[in-house]
C-alpha cells in the first residue's frame, strides 16, 4: 500500500504541476484540489475485509445491535439484547448514538456493514478537510491560507491514528464538525440572524452526541476562536447581542443534545461507572509529542499495535516559526494577536497532555470523563491549522515556502495511510454470528454501561443461554412466540405456581407482564445476580417481557426529536422566504423547462 500511496501522491501532484506549467494564467481550483487530494489517504479502505487492529470490528458489533433497535421500531435505541451473550446491557443509552445512524443508514441502502464503516470513514475524512477549508476562507479571507488549514487539519498525525489505528468512530466524526460548528458560529457572529442560533446549537448537539469527552475539549479551541472574534469586531454595543445569542446557541444545543449526556448522572447509581471515573487518565511524554519511535519517526503505529501521539513534524516547524515570529517581530507583527491566542492555546493543550497536568486533572472533575489525555490531541488540531493558515497569509508573497511545508505535511504521514493488514476472510455474516460472544471479547463499553447488580466475575457474560428463558422452580412448558431487542412474547402452560429465569440482564425500565397484569422482578437471587426471575401462577398464561425507558428518559428523547423537527422546519421557512433563493430556483427551473 505504501508503493501505491506513493505513486498516488505523485500522479495527483504531477498532474498539478503540469496544469499550472501547461495553463499558467489558469488558477488550481484549490477546493478541488483539496478534494482530490482528500482522497488519497483512503485508497486503502478499497481492499476486502477488516482491520487487524483497533476497533473496526468493535463498532461494527454495535452498529450491527444498533440497526436491529432501527427495525424494530426503536428510533432512539436504548438497549442492545443480542449483546453480552444475548442477556444484553444498556449500551445505547450511554453510548454516542450518531456514528451508529450514520453506519446504519448506509447499511440501509444495502451496504454491508463493514463496507457502511468504511464508508462512514471516508466521508467523515473528506468533510472534515472540505468543512476546515470554509471555516479558513470564511475567517482569513484568502485561499491558500484555507487549503493550507485544511491539508494541516486533514494530515495531523493524531488523525491517521484515529482514521486507521483506533477507529474511534466518534472522535472521527468530531474532526468533521467542530469545523462545522465555528462555521455556524462564525455566521451567527456577523451576521446574527436567528437560523444561525438553530444550526450553532444543532450542531453542538451533534458534536456531543459524537462524542461528549471531544464536545468538552473543543470548548478550549472555540473559545480561543471567539475571543478572536470579539478582539477584531470593534462594534461594541452589538456585540452584546451576539454575545447572548452565542450563550443562546450553545445552550440550546446542551439542551437538545441532553438525553445523550444526562443519563450518566441520573443512572450513574446503577451502573459500575466508579470503577471507570476514579483515577487519573493516561499521559503522554514529551518524547512522545516530538517524536514517533518506528521507521524513523515515520510510522505512528508499532509492531504490536502501539500508538504513536506525535504532534507533527510539519506542525512543530509551523508552532516554531510563528514563535520565533512573534519574538523577531513582537509587536509590529501582522496578525500578531490572533497567533498568539492559538499559539497560547496550543501550548495550554500540549501542557495537558503531559503528566505535569495532573493536578488540573485531580481538581477538574469533569475533565476525569476524558479518561485519556491523547483525546486533547482531536482539538489542538484545530488550532495548530489555524497556526498554519496565518503562516501562509505572513508568507502569502513567499508561496514557494508555503507548499514546501504542505508538501512535508503530507509526505511525512505517507506511511500511515492505511491499516497495517486487513482480514479479508470476515465478513459480515462472520460478526453477525460472533455478535453474543463480542462483548467478552471486547465490545464491551468499560464497566461503565454494566448493572451494579450483576456480580458475577468476569464482568460479562462468556456462555450464551441454550434457550432465553428457563424454568427454575415447578413444572411449565414454555412457547417462544416473539422477541425483539426490547420485547420478548412467549405462551406458557404451568402445572402449579412456578418460578421462570428470563435470560435477560435486568437494568431499570425492564417490566413483566402476565396475562397482562405487571407482576414483579426478583434480581436479586444469588444463584443468578442481576438477572430477571419472576413468579407466574398455575394454568396458561401469556407473558411479555419488555423494556421501556425510565420516564426522565423518555422526556428527554422526545424533546430532541421535538427540537430537530422545529430547527428543520424554521429552516426550511426561512429558506422559502429568502428572495434571492426564490429567484435562483425560478432561473434554474427555467433552464431546465
């Protein structure tokens, strides 16, 4: 891969190259170059088969439960029943739902699973780079400041080891909105229009329901973003308006985003979440920043599938130049003020990462959700781009400077785009199989989504029942009529009172009914801790074992899906009343008449 990444890499620049020698007065459209490039990095997701390391398989097994909730109609999944040995867990309603429906609705036209997970990957790596690229043409008001952003946003080691080594879905995808987001915010800064509060908030919302510990991290870039903002606009008086829609936007999209954050507080007394909060996350050395320890610095992934945490070498020659600037400069320095607040904080982030953070960490109960400290390596990103965007503009009459160092940003990352293997020989039949079996194998979200009431060592379940319920006491014949993620029927004939074991982990909103009447859950038996058992009497009865969300829950969801119906048709209100829109599509309708 790494003869057919290099060959790629030199058609597209060769190709390039050769334009602006054949067509010299032609600019390069750089968003289509930006584009075309984008590409390059993903030629190795064409090839069969999944991922040998990371967690490429672990996100398929949840997409996999999660498609099931889909069809069987539970639009916002809670419980995951064919995991954990089929005696499923609570995985949804701690989980970071928006990768999940984006992998499943490529499954729904009829992608395989794995084929939707790389599909996923490759589109969330192409908007990351194209939504940074707006963001920088829309804030430095020059193109090549924006590609040069976008080719440092797009070629940060830290995101070829998110993209191909971890395959952590949800920081994937927080590359591809916190551009978005400041896009938004931007427009709602200058320009104050209320759909913009909409979309600021609706896309906070969609960034914590990625990935709550990045949506916390981002606030540091963003807040260093609009502080820039609010030091350029000298009209004060109407920045306190903004000011308050801003405070508006992002709580809006708290507000929205809540059932997805919230149950970690209101079912945190159920779950073994103790376990995972307590101690300190893992850090990075400094030698680790600077440097990557296989072939020669240039792999950031070892032989046993070690991760490299390497800022970057493009990305400390920009940090270093733009501070010997400011020194050389001081404070006659064009732009002087906006590189100093990204390099600040830049720096305050690199700082985190290292073990002499750790009494911030030990005094900051939130930042212990983070769990690991290399996640501050997704948001200095974004301003180590911006970094590079101002060095472009210092050297915009210098251009040959400029593309020598996006050349090194993308040569140096050229060995690490792609897995290292992949296993052609599974495939989605295989894990469909594996699906009860995965969360002992590893799926299994940390402790904190188990129930405080189940015991048993090890922490989950490594047997798979013979059948999904079981008579423990008395004598009963039992019918399986139906079961679903959430609902499971069945028919029973009983000789007397007898005691059933249904092969479910209980979790609050699991409810029994027989003959329709709720009748009550024993999880607490010591033979079988935190699984359901209940009474049925003599006779035939029907039974139906179901999950329903605890209330609290249920209010939250329905406010999310109430709010997105409100932005989306205030949205679409605001458009068909736009002029100009009007006329544009009256003219195109024209055109094609």
């Amino acid at each position: 891969m790494v003869f057919i990444n290099f060959i790629g890499c030199l058609l597209v620049f060769g190709v390039a190259f050769f334009y602006r020698y054949i067509f010299p007065k032609r600019k390069i459209n750089l968003f289509i170059f930006l584009l075309i490039i984008s590409f390059l990095p993903l030629v190795s997701l064409l090839r069969a088969g999944v991922y040998e390391s990371g967690d490429f398989n672990l996100h398929i097994y949840r997409a996999i439960a999660f498609y099931q909730n889909l069809v069987d109609g539970n639009l916002l999944p809670s419980w995951a029943g064919k995991l954990n040995a089929t005696y499923g867990y609570p995985l949804f309603v701690f989980l970071n739902p928006l990768p999940y429906y984006l992998i499943s609705f490529f499954h729904f036209l009829n992608f395989s699973f794995i084929a939707s997970m790389k599909i996923f990957i490759a589109l969330a790596y192409i908007l990351s780079g194209l939504f940074m690229y707006l963001l920088a043409k829309e804030t430095l008001k020059n193109d090549l400041a924006a590609f040069t952003s976008s080719i440092f946003y797009l070629f940060m080691p830290y995101h070829f080891v998110d993209l191909h080594f971890r395959i952590d879905v949800g920081e994937i995808l927080c590359f591809t909105l916190i551009p978005l987001l400041l896009f938004f915010t931007y427009r709602l800064f200058k320009r104050g229009a209320i759909v913009y509060i909409f979309w600021t908030a609706l896309s906070f919302a969609l960034l914590i329901m990625s990935h709550q510990a990045i949506a916390l991290l981002a606030l540091f870039p963003i807040v260093a973003f609009l502080l820039i903002q609010f030091l350029q606009n000298q009209e004060r008086i109407r920045q306190i308006r903004l000011w308050m829609k801003l405070a508006a936007a992002f709580l809006l999209g708290i507000l929205i985003s809540s059932y997805v954050w919230l149950p970690y507080l209101i079912f945190a007394k159920y779950n073994l979440s103790s376990t995972l909060f307590n101690a300190l996350p893992s850090f990075i050395s400094v030698r680790e920043l600077l440097y990557s320890p296989w072939r020669y610095g240039l792999l950031f992934q070892g032989p046993k599938g070690e991760l490299s945490y390497l800022i970057g070498y493009a990305q400390l020659f920009i940090l270093g130049y733009l501070l010997v600037y400011l020194l050389l400069k001081k404070t006659k320095a064009r732009y002087a003020m906006e590189v100093t607040i990204w390099l600040a904080t830049t720096a305050f982030l690199i700082f985190m990462l290292t073990p002499y953070s750790s009494i911030i960490w030990l005094n900051t109960p939130m930042l212990k959700n983070v769990l690991m400290s290399s996640r501050i390596l997704s948001v200095i990103t974004l301003g180590i781009s911006f970094a590079a965007g101002y060095f472009a503009l210092i050297n915009r009459n210098r251009k040959v400077i400029v593309w020598l160092v996006i050349g090194l940003a993308i040569s140096s990352t050229i060995l690490n785009w792609g897995n290292r293997r992949v296993i052609p020989q599974i495939t989605d039949t295989q894990l469909i199989n594996n699906l009860p079996l995965s969360t002992y194998q590893g799926e299994g979200l940390n402790y904190i989504a188990n129930s405080i009431w189940f015991s048993n060592q090890p922490v989950w379940i490594n047997k798979i029942p013979d059948s999904k319920i079981d008579t423990l006491k008395g004598q009963a014949e039992i019918k399986v009529l139906s079961i679903t993620s959430t609902k499971h029927f069945y028919s029973v004939n009983s000789t007397g009172d007898a005691v059933l074991k249904e092969n479910t982990l209980y979790y609050p909103g699991w409810t029994v009914s027989v003959n329709g009447k709720q009748t009550e859950i024993n999880f607490t038996n010591k033979r079988y801790p935190g699984i359901i058992t209940f009474t049925i009497p003599k006779g035939k009865t029907q039974i139906m074992v179901a999950y329903k969300d605890p209330p609290i829950l249920q209010i939250l969801k329905s406010g999310f899906i109430l709010a997105l119906i409100a932005i989306l048709s205030y949205t679409i209100f605001v458009f068909c009343k736009n002029p100009t829109l009007i006329a544009k599509l009256k003219k195109a309708r024209k055109r094609f008449a």
